[in-house]
C-alpha cells in the first residue's frame, strides 16, 4: 500500500509539473527590436501582461521585410520594428479573441480572418505599438511567436498568402470599409473549391456578385487584387479553409451581438442618468418656488 501511494505521489507531482510547464509555454511576447525600454514598458502596460511573466521574444526589421517583401509598399514596411504581440494560445473552439493598441491600418477583423487563412483559430492576441503604426507587420510576430510555443513550423505558402490577404484586405478598407473587405474575402475563401476551377473571368464575376451583396463598388484595381488573391489560395486545402472560414465566421458574429449588447447597455444606462438628473431638476425647480 504504502509503494502504491509513493508511485501515486510521484505521479501526481511530474503530472502537476507537467501542467505547470504546458501554461508557462502557451504564451508570448514578441517586441520590437527598435523599441527603447520606456517604450517597451508602455507596450507591455497595452498587453495588460507584466515583463518578465511571460517569455519574450524579438523581432527584427529584418524579420517583417522576409514576410512583408512584395506585399507591401516599402513606406509602410518602414526600416524599424515596432509592431508588438502578445499571444496566447487558448483551448480548441474557444475562437480567436484579438484587440489593437496604435494600429491604424488593420483592424483585429483582419487579423483574425488573415489568421484563419495560416490555421490559427484560438488564441488571444493583442497587437500593440508605442505610437501609431500600420500594423502589417504584426503578422510576423504572431508566426513567430506560434512556431516557437508549438514547436511546429506553419506552413510558409499559408504564411504568404496570409500576409498578401492581410495587405489587400487593408487596402480594400481604404475605400470600403473594413467590414465590406473582410466579409468579401471571406465569402471568397469559402469558394475555393468552386473558384479553383473558374477562370479569371468567371472569378471576376463572382466578385462582383458578392460586392453587390453588400452594395459595394469595385474598381478594376481591387477586383484584379482580389483575382490574384483567389489564385493565391489555390494552393491550400479548400476544405480545411472553408471550416475555419466558417468557425471565424461564428466567432465574428458573437463578438458582434457581445458589442451591440454592451451598447445597448450603456444607452439604457445615459436613459437612467437622464432621468435621475431630470428628476432633481424638478425637485430643485419646485424648492426654488418655495
């Protein structure tokens, strides 16, 4: 009995060290090379995350241009890192839960539908910057951060196509709001295994369809981008994109009643301040009649 309960206790304990290590490994910080230590400090305050709680890693210029060359202009790019992430990866089908700090060009929609792209679909992300940033090279951190708790590369032809999604999904929202790119590229992606074998005129036509759906107007430029896109994408899985399409889809639409909720709750509350406020003035009317 008692050789039962030593085994047992050993048991429990490498069990409970081994819990211990995989929660210490599920996340990471990925900073900026060119970031000073206040602006460091500043980015990990964004995080909500205190330094030296998680392990850091760096990403270099460098490292951005490998991911971003021939997506993206040179002027965005710029010649610095400092595009931040945090990530944490989370329990499969809990989705994707990311927020932005001083990123001005891509939205946590665009992330999580470019993420879904290179098969990251439940984590929580914030992506942050010290100063305003486009945020396209963000992308890169995620990788590397992902690559480095999972121990498994990504596969570098979905990281291409999720970085050239990303670029062209931005670059729609310039013109058409983030919403309206992202809901088309995604509608896109859920075609793969009919567009693979349409040609470019017929994939030009099912743009245009899906753009009227949403009472959007493409210029040739952007429905040229989003031709190249689909070809682009030829080269993955259709039906293991289509069901992460279809999983970001269902987690797009949850944090969207959670926002409609949150505003109706704080419009429902300015109607009680209203009121509140409306009853002490009369109260205070009728006093000063006294």
């Amino acid at each position: 009995m008692k050789k039962f309960l030593s085994v047992l206790l050993v048991f429990l304990m490498v069990a409970s060290m081994g819990t211990v290590a995989y929660a210490e490994n599920q996340s990471r910080a990925v900073i900026g090379a060119n970031l000073d230590e206040a602006q460091v400090a500043s980015v990990y305050n964004m995080f909500g995350v205190k330094r030296g709680s998680v392990i850091e890693l760096p990403i270099t210029n460098q490292e951005e241009r490998q991911a971003l060359e021939g997506y993206v202009d040179e002027s965005i790019i710029g010649t610095r890192s400092i595009s931040c992430v945090y990530v944490e990866l989370t329990e499969a089908g809990t989705g994707m839960n990311i927020t932005t700090s001083n990123i001005t060009w891509c939205t946590p929609d665009m992330y999580m539908s470019a993420l879904a792209t290179v098969g990251i679909t439940d984590a929580k992300i914030v992506v942050a910057a010290p100063f305003e940033v486009s945020g396209t090279a963000a992308l890169a951190g995620v990788y590397k951060a992902y690559e480095d708790m999972t121990g498994q590369k990504l596969d570098e032809l979905a990281k291409a196509v999720s970085t050239q999604e990303l670029t062209i999904t931005a670059s729609l929202a310039d013109e058409i709001g983030s919403m309206d790119s992202t809901a088309i590229v995604n509608d896109l992606k859920l075609m793969l295994s009919e567009t693979v074998k349409m040609t470019d005129t017929q994939i030009r036509e099912q743009i245009l369809e899906i753009a009227g759906r949403y009472d959007v107007q493409l210029t040739d430029k952007q429905v040229q981008q989003l031709i190249t896109l689909c070809r682009s994408l030829e080269g993955l899985d259709a039906e293991s994109l289509r069901a992460r399409v279809e999983e970001l889809q269902g987690t797009m639409k949850k944090v969207s009643q959670a926002k409609t909720q949150v505003v109706g709750f704080v419009q429902q509350v300015k109607k009680v301040v209203e009121s509140v406020k409306s009853f002490f003035d009369r109260i205070g009317d009728i006093i000063g009649l006294w």
